[in-house]
C-alpha cells in the first residue's frame, strides 16, 4: 500500500466508522442508541446538557427509568443530587450513632475522623447525648469526651 491509499482508508474509516458501527458503552445503564436529529433522547438530571450528536451517529444514552449525572453516568432519579442529611432525625434516636471513619473531603472540613454517641435522656424538644471523638493533634490522635 502506498501513502495515498492509507491516506484514502485512514479518512473514509474516520468519515464512515460512527455510521457503521457504535461505540461500546462502557457504563452501567446504558445501551446503544442512533441519533434522532441533534442530540441523544434521553433523561437528564437537572441542569445536565444533552449529549449532542448527528443524526445516525451511534452512541450510548441512558436505559429507561436512568438519568445522565453531570459525571456522565447513567443514574436513578434520586441519586442525581447529594442526599441531604438531617440531624435532627440522628438526635431524636434512641440508638447508638457511630461514624467509623471520614474520608476524602469531610476529613478537611471536620476536625475529627470519627465519633461514638449514645442517647441520655429527652426533655421536650432538648435531646440528652454523650460524645466521644478522636481528633488529630500534631501527628497523635488524642480522644475528647464531651457531655
């Protein structure tokens, strides 16, 4: 083969290769799917772009029942927002609350790594707790209680 017929293929493959044939979908949830007009058909978490396409571009969009993440995952609908947590739920408990261990973000927000916290008494709307914790001092853990 000369260079102008690897030229000539290198540029049909890249031309005429979406057309033919689809992408593998390498994400959970997802399936192959041919392009309609400018973008793919599918649901999106909120403030999420469609993925824009050609029409008869083959690419991957999200199963029924599935929602594009902004990390472009294929998601439920209730996992498209961080859950948001409410304390007052954890107070009201008569359980036992521990947090083993904290990592990646939350360890630079918070002192502490982990905690134990038991349930006292209530009196109205006051919730009685005891609180126990590590906490980094220097390069030792030293445990604080707290009542």
């Amino acid at each position: 083969m000369n260079v102008l017929q690897v030229t000539l293929l290198t540029t049909l493959g890249t031309l005429v290769a979406p057309k033919l044939f689809c992408e593998e979908c390498w994400y959970p949830n997802q399936e192959k799917a041919t392009c309609g007009s400018w973008a793919l058909a599918e649901d999106t978490c909120p403030g999420v772009p469609f993925i824009e396409c050609n029409s008869g571009d083959c690419k991957c969009h999200c199963k029924d029942g599935y929602f594009r993440r902004w990390d472009y995952k294929c998601v439920k609908e209730r996992e498209c927002f961080p859950r948001q947590l409410r304390p007052e739920q954890w107070f009201k408990s008569t359980d036992d609350i521990y947090q083993k261990c904290m990592s990646g973000y939350m360890t630079k927000q918070y002192p502490f790594s982990c905690f134990k916290s038991k349930y006292k008494r209530e009196n109205g709307n006051t919730f009685y707790r005891t609180v126990q914790f590590f906490m980094k001092y220097k390069v030792n853990h030293t445990t604080l209680r707290s009542n």
